[in-house]
C-alpha cells in the first residue's frame, strides 16, 4: 500500500527557472566526489545504511545548490544551517538521491513531511534497496518526473547531462569512476528551452572572419572557461562539503538504528514490583503482599490460563507452601550435650542453632521467592499488562 503524501507548500526560490544559472553553467559545475563512508564498529549492520557493503569508498557526481540564508522555523536544519545541499548521483549505478532532492527543494519542511515523504518513496518498485550514506536511491527516469513535481527539473537535468564531469579533488593520483551515461528518453526533452543561444553543446557557432579561420599560427581556444586558482580552491571546499553531507546522513541513521535498537531491548524487560506490609491484631499477624507486574509488548507467545479462578488458586498454593515451611522452621528443640556443665553446654550449642537457623531462614527465603516469582510470571501470563494483586497471608 503506496502511504499518502502531500509535498510542503514552501520551495526553494533559489531553485526557480527564473531564479536558477544558465544550464551550461550548471552542467560545468558538476563535480566527481569520493567519500570513504565509515561508522563505529558496534554499528556495523544494524541498518541498511550501515551493511558491510554499503559501507567503505564512495564514488558520485554532485551538484551544489545554494540555499536560502534564512531557515527558520526548519526541521530538517536545525543545529547547522549550511549555506548548500547537494544533489548526488552514484556512480555504481547512476540512481539519484531522492533524500539530496527533497532537502534541496523544501529546507522549511518538517521532519515529519521528510519521513512522509522517504516512506512514499522507499514504497516505489524501483527505488534502490541499497540506501548508501542513509540515502534512498532512485533512478535517472523517475528523477525527472520527480523533479517536476518539486520544481528542480532543470538541476536535475544538468546532473544527467552526458558531458563529461571533472573531479573535485585536486589530486590526480585519486581514481574516481563516474557515474553510467544517461540514455535520455525520445519523450523527454532534455535541452531545457530557456537556454541562451550559442552557449549550448549543440549550439549554432558564431561565424567568424575568414581572414582569421585561415590563419595557421592562431590556436583555437577550448570551450570551456579557464580556471583559476580561487576556482579550484572553491571546488576543492564543495567536494569536502559533500563528503561531509554523505557522513553526515550516514552518522544520522546509524545513529537513529542504534537508538531504536536499545528501545527495542528496553522493551523486552519484565517489570516486577513486590511490596510487602505486616499487620499485627493482637495475636494475630498478618502480611499483606502487593505484587505488581508490567509485561512488554509482544508476549502474546505466552500460555494463558483458562480462567482467573485457576491462577488465583495457583497463586494461593504457593502462597500456603511458603507458610508451611514458615511453620516447620518455628519446630525443633535444643539438644543437650551429654557429660558438658550448663555453660559449656550453652556455647556448644549455639554455634549450632546459629547454623540451624540460619539454614531455616535461607530456606524460607527460597520458597518465598519461588512463591513470589510464581505469582508474577501467573499475572504476566494471564494478563499481559500491569495489575495488582493484593495476596492475604
């Protein structure tokens, strides 16, 4: 069953047509990022973003959108607002972050819009089962039908664009594969119709002077801009930037697994609490035990009793064996050693008596506790929540 969803109402007005850089400019923007994606040991395959085999070197495209400089009221930004959010494409299979479009698009909305709108997501047949760095991955088709609906389309088309993408590390030993070339739909129109004249790839070229076309010695220039070192600075903070933003979504998740994990373990624990009060009426003594027991959710494995008569009276037997041995222990005399005065008989004696007695209240313990632990599993069992049993001894 497809969950409902309803888009939040603010966008990104930084991501509008209107608003947005030319197409060519957003194409050359593109940048190849590698992240070595790692948790701590002990969360090591508590989720699907944690796997063994989503877990080690990293390879992706990126697209840097800006964001708006004041975010208040955000739920999905909150302790650090960055200036940016990336819009990411592996490069195993080329799927596109859904998780990367949605904060891009909507950085107002609330956590609850994002996990709407993760649930409606993850419920699609074609959305990737591999949520990599706590993303979830989907493919290039449906990321453009997607991209209209949260108003990014020409972003998302400049990150699918087949043009070659240069890599944002300034080391040219690091090897990153890029992502699989976009084979673009007949249906589809790519080229986005808004684009400025000649600075397209399929562009009509400016005529130039044949006196200048003929001369050998001149060197035709390269399409694309020369960069500078502020630029290659600029790309060197953006690929970090999105190194970041990957470990950063992958601390988040393991770290929500983690803390589900322990509710979960929390969960399971039986709660018993025993409170015992004496009464005395002249001769008479008697104990009044409250017995109150808080058993979990999903114990309904358990037996149940045919009815509360019979785990009233169980709870009775136990009871009445703990007072029998109560009343054993209170029988006995002293055994007087033969050929030794009184005194002397007095302290052979009580050492003896001392282990006696002792032995006697160690036993009567056990039996009161077996009684005890027998009454709390029987109200656990033919309750399953927390009740009070009030026990006349």
């Amino acid at each position: 069953m497809v969950p409902k969803r309803s888009l939040p109402k603010e966008f990104n007005p930084l991501l509008q047509p209107e608003s947005s850089p030319p197409f060519d400019d957003l194409v050359e923007r593109r940048r190849l990022g590698q992240t070595n994606l790692a948790v701590k040991p002990g969360q090591i395959g508590t989720s699907n973003a944690t796997k063994p085999e989503n877990l080690g070197v990293f390879d992706y495209a990126h697209l840097r959108a800006p964001l708006p400089k004041d975010l208040h009221g955000s739920g999905i930004f909150v302790s650090q607002i960055p200036e940016s959010y990336f819009l990411m494409r592996r490069s195993t299979d080329g799927y596109i972050s859904a998780t990367g479009m949605f904060k891009a698009s909507f950085p107002w909305a609330d956590v609850a819009d994002e996990e709407t709108e993760r649930k409606y997501i993850k419920s699609l047949p074609t959305t990737s089962t591999d949520e990599t760095a706590g993303n979830v991955w989907i493919p290039p088709h449906f990321a453009l039908k997607l991209a209209e609906e949260y108003k990014i389309a020409l972003w998302v088309r400049a990150l699918l664009d087949p043009a070659p993408i240069d890599k944002g590390s300034s080391d040219p030993k690091k090897s990153i594969s890029p992502p699989p070339t976009f084979v673009v739909p007949e249906h589809i129109s790519f080229q986005p119709p808004h684009s400025t004249p000649g600075r397209g790839r399929g562009g009509r070229q400016r005529s130039g002077s044949p006196a200048k076309n003929a001369s050998p010695n001149k060197k035709t220039a390269s399409p694309r801009k020369r960069a500078t070192k502020a630029a290659h600075a600029a790309h060197a903070a953006h690929a970090s930037a999105a190194s970041a933003t990957l470990q950063t979504a992958l601390n988040n998740a393991a770290t929500a697994a983690e803390s589900r994990s322990q509710a979960g373990e929390d969960g399971e624990k039986v709660r018993v609490e025993v409170d015992s009060a004496v009464e005395t009426n002249g001769t008479t003594e008697t104990t009044h035990t409250n017995v109150k027991v808080e058993l979990p959710a999903g114990s309904a494995e358990l037996p149940l009793p045919d009815s509360t008569e019979e785990m009233l009276n169980t709870a009775k037997k136990m009871v009445e064996e703990a007072r029998k041995i109560d009343g054993k222990g209170g029988k006995g005399g002293k055994r007087k050693a033969e050929g030794l005065p009184e005194e002397d008989e007095a302290d052979a004696v009580q050492p003896a008596k001392k282990a006696r007695v002792l032995e006697d209240e160690l036993k009567r313990e056990k039996v009161k506790t077996k009684a005890l632990l027998g009454l709390s599993a029987t109200l656990a069992i033919g309750y399953g929540f927390s009740r009070t049993l009030m026990v006349l001894c």
